[in-house]
C-alpha cells in the first residue's frame, strides 16, 4: 500500500489492509496527542516556557494532522465497505451509538470480502505490490 492509496475513496481493502491502516491511525493518533500535551505544559502549573504563539502553531498543526487521521481512516472503512460489495454510505450505519460500532465490527473486521471483481474492482493481494499489470481486466498474461 502506498500513500496515494491512503488518502483514496476508490477502490477495495482487504480485511487486513483495513485492520493494519486503523491500527496505526490509532497508534500515530495516540503518539501525536501524548506530544501536543508535553509541548504544550500540561501538568506544569507555572507552564514555563510556554508562549501563546506556541500554543497556537501547535493547535494548528494539530489541526492538520486530525484531519489527516479522520480522512484517512475514513478512506480505508470506505474501501472496506467496497470489497464487501457494499456502497461507502453504509458506514452512515456507524452513527447509532451502541449499535452502530457492533455493525461495523461484524461487518467490516469479521466479514469476508467478495471473490474476484465486482463494481468497484478486482480484489488484489494485500502485501502485493500493486503493478500496471493489475489494473488490466481478467485476461492472460503475455509472455
């Protein structure tokens, strides 16, 4: 997987691609916060050293890095919804609060994705490096 796939609505994600792409957005999500609090002086009453216009760079480019996280992890679920055959609109399902989350882990972590093509493409290999040959239709390789 390479970065432009990433940030892309378009296309299919295995069960694992999905998983391994929203682990680490929680890992990098959880590093980048536990900073922003060190930055920023937390636990330190007197805040020593700490200026306003810090404070500030460090909001926005927080900023940035959240909506990066959400859209990333927002691309992946909406990929995984498409191996399942399923249009992205389906993850509105999410919303409900208990409910919601027991649809997405029963239907998107656990539930096996669509053999060979359907409408939003060909499944490939998930450690598979993703070569112009892949993008051609069902056809025999030539020699």
């Amino acid at each position: 997987m390479d970065a432009s796939t990433l940030y892309s609505f378009n296309g299919r994600a295995g069960r694992m691609s999905f998983a391994l792409t929203q682990i680490g957005v929680f890992t990098a999500t959880y590093v980048f916060t536990f900073l922003i609090i060190v930055m920023t002086g937390a636990g330190n009453e007197s805040r020593s050293g700490v200026t306003l216009s810090d404070q500030a760079v460090v909001m926005v480019a927080g900023s940035v890095f959240y909506i990066n996280m959400v859209w990333i992890s927002l691309a992946a679920a909406v990929r995984r919804c498409h191996d399942r055959g399923l249009s992205g609109w389906m993850l509105l399902f999410v919303m409900p609060p208990i409910l919601g989350q027991m649809w997405l882990v029963l239907s998107l972590v656990t539930g096996e994705g669509e053999a060979g093509r359907n409408r939003h493409g060909r499944r490939r290999p998930t450690f598979a490096p993703a070569d112009a040959a892949a993008d051609l239709p069902d056809s025999p390789a030539l020699a």
